[in-house]
C-alpha cells in the first residue's frame, strides 16, 4: 500500500471511530435521559429523541399522556365520590382489619362526636364507648356476618338514637354505617302510647256499661230510682266515649289533611258571645264569665275549624277553673299581632308541664281532667288549628292563681 492509500485508510478509520464516538454518546445521552425520566416522570418530561429513540419516546410519550388522562379521570371519581360520602346524611366510617378509623364522612363526626384530625387511626371501641356497641363489635368478630343494633348516645344533654351497621368492607376491612333514627323511635312511641291511651279512654266507660248492663240482667235487676241512677251514669260515660270518638276524628282531620283552611271572613266578636254564651251553660252558673278588650275584627280562615280551637280553649277554662272563678275573653291586636286569650282564675299549671300539654292525651293531673269531662285531646286540636293557619298558642300560669291561654296568628290574617 503506497503512502497515500495507508492515510486514506488511517483517515476513513478515524472518521468511522469519530461517528461510533458521537452515535455512542448520542445514546449515552439519551439512555440517561430516558433513566431521569424513569426514576422521576412528575419531575421531568418524556424527553425528545432521536433515530430509533425518537420511535420509543414518541411512544412513552402517547403512553404518558394516556397515563395522565386515566389518572386525572381516577381522581375526580374519587373526589366525586369522596364527596358524595361526605353529603350522606347517614355516617360512613371506614375501620382496617384491627378496627383502627381509616375514614369518615361528616355524619359519622356529628353522630359520634369524632374528629377526622384527631380520630383517624384511633380504636372505633375506644371513641364510641356504649355497651350496645361493644356488644355489636364483639358479635360482628365472633359471627363475620353482618350485625345491626340501635345506640342511644347522649350528648349535651340530648339523647340520641342511631341504627348501627357493621359490614365486611373489603377481604380485611369493615364498614361500619350509622343512621340517626331518633325522630322514628320518637312516633313509634308515641303511636303506641297513642293506641294505648285510646285503648285506655275507651275501655273504662265500657267497662262502667258493661257492669251497669250486667246488673240489669241479673236476677236482681235494679228498679225505680236506682235503675234511673244506673241509666244516667251510663248515659254520662256514653257522652264520655262520643267526645273522645268526636276528637280523634277531628285531630285525625286535621293531622291528614293537605289542603289548607277555608278563606272565609271569620266573625270572632261574634264568635266570642257565642263561646260565652256556650261556657255559661256549661259552667251552669258556677263562674263568672265575661267579655274583656276587643280591639280587633274579623279573620280569615276556617269559621268551623279556629271555633273549634277557641271553644276547647274557653271549655277548658270552665272545666279546670273551681266554682266561684272568673273566666274572661278577649280579641285584641297585640303589636300588630291578632291575638284570642281567655283568661282564667283556676288552679294554675306548674312551669314543668306547660311544654307538653300540646301532647296527645297528656294530662297534668288525670283523675281531675276525667272528672271533669276533658278527652286529653282538646290542645292537641288547637295547635293543628292554629299551626294550619299559621299561628301558635302561647300559656302563661301561675300555679295557685290562674292561666291565660293566647291564640296568637298572622297580622295578614286581619280583615
């Protein structure tokens, strides 16, 4: 080989060597841009290539960005989810395979009186305390089915009731929901003490006819003027059952009813001198029994239904006032404010009682208010009458001196 052939040689080898050179680093180069990538993709972008590299990153860069989507997608179902959890308004709480809190909604910290910041990763047996509950948790281990039971949790003085559910949640979780059932449990109760009472109210008259009727079919039936005394005590607890019938019906009316009160012109100064007039035959001269201030007109609403409220109202006087007692009635605009009161000198109503007497069948004193006639139903129907015309009842009683029983309703009720 002549010189020059030996140098073109030694030429073409350097130029070959040189183009390894850069073709080798260009792949160093991008091999360690491809491991920056790999080791911290939130903190570097796909990076760009060339040759064959241009081909993978194009690639990663579509898969990237199909990553980024599915991720971004993810993350709002779980938000929206998260937020949906934290609107129920039954609790939701989240335990791991020893029962420790992982999560919680809103209504799981209002009914249990938790914390998020400072309950998550806390023993559930060790914030929620009751021995119902630990007795659930304990059947729940024992059973791994899922197990419900009801909790009354007090909390500033105010008893609460929750229908409780502990559920398998994942292959070592468990959901544990809660449900605030209090008002429930509260018309439960109160329809069966409902039923009870009218059950109540109903057998003692007939239990009184029925031993009267036995009596006339004996062989020693009563004449003359024991059978006419038989005959008025029984025809007394007929009465007696026909009231009670009549105000069930009437608060059943009232409480079912979806339409609201007739817009009639309501005469009260009228309806007053009727109810006056009406507690006078009743009272059979026992009370004093007049008309005070009225310095209102007519109403409008129901001429059968606000009647009906103020006699119970005015009856009630009568019946719970002793001989000798003034009863006085008044219609008068009080700021405003149409407002029928009736005014009594009776026994008085200690302050305890006054929160319940709206209550079905509650009686400050029972024997008295069976003596005297009363159904237990007559507040009960004035708080529906008055509440469907938009009005309330207020009581003010001194125990010893009397009461005064105000019918208050809308000034835009005034004619």
């Amino acid at each position: 080989m002549t010189p020059d052939g030996a140098f073109l040689a030694l030429l073409l080898c350097a130029v070959v060597v040189f183009l390894l050179a850069i073709a080798l680093v260009s792949q160093i180069r991008q091999r360690n841009a491809l491991r920056l990538w790999l080791e911290a993709p939130e903190l570097h972008s796909v990076p760009d290539g060339s040759g064959a590299w241009r081909d993978i990153f194009s690639r990663l860069q579509a898969m990237r960005k199909k990553e980024r989507k599915q991720h971004l997608a993810l993350s709002n179902a779980l938000e929206r989810f998260r937020l949906a959890a934290q609107a129920l308004p039954d609790g939701v709480i989240l335990l791991d395979d020893h029962t420790h809190i992982e999560w919680l909604n809103a209504a799981a910290c209002r009914h249990f009186g938790l914390d998020p910041k400072r309950d998550v990763g806390t023993l559930v047996a060790q914030l929620i305390r009751t021995s119902e509950f630990q007795y659930l948790l304990e059947a729940f281990r024992a059973m791994a089915t899922p197990q419900s039971s009801l909790l009354r949790i007090g909390a500033n003085g105010e008893e609460r009731v929750f229908s409780v559910m502990l559920s398998t949640f994942t292959d070592t979780g468990t959901l544990l929901l809660s449900t605030d059932v209090t008002e429930r449990v509260r018309t439960e109760l109160i329809h069966r003490d409902f039923i009870a009472n009218v059950s109540h109210e109903l057998r003692t008259p007939l239990t009184v006819i029925t031993g009267f009727l036995e009596q006339f079919n004996s062989a020693q039936a009563p004449t003359g003027e024991a059978a006419r005394t038989f005959l008025g005590l029984m025809a007394e607890q007929t009465e007696r059952m026909n009231r009670l019938v009549t105000d069930l019906l009437t608060l059943s009316k009232l409480e079912n009813s979806d339409q609201p009160p007739r817009d009639e012109a309501v005469d009260v100064p009228a309806l007053l001198e009727s109810l006056r007039k009406d507690a006078a035959a009743l009272s059979g001269g026992k009370h004093t029994i007049d008309i005070g201030e009225i310095s209102a007109g007519k109403l409008r609403g129901s001429t059968d239904e606000l009647r009906s409220a103020f006699g119970n109202l005015v009856f009630n006087a009568v019946r719970y006032t002793p001989p000798g007692g003034r009863i006085t009635l008044a219609w008068r605009a009080i700021d405003g404010t149409p407002t029928f009161s009736v005014t009594d000198t009776g026994i008085g109503i200690p302050n305890e009682h006054i929160p319940r007497l709206t209550e079905r069948f509650y009686r400050v004193d029972k024997g008295r208010s069976t003596a005297a006639g009363g159904t237990g139903l007559g507040l009960a129907i004035v708080k529906h009458v008055l509440a469907r015309h938009g009005g309330a009842l207020q009581i003010q009683s001194t125990p010893g001196s009397g009461s005064t029983f105000s019918a208050r309703l809308p000034a835009d009720r005034l004619i």
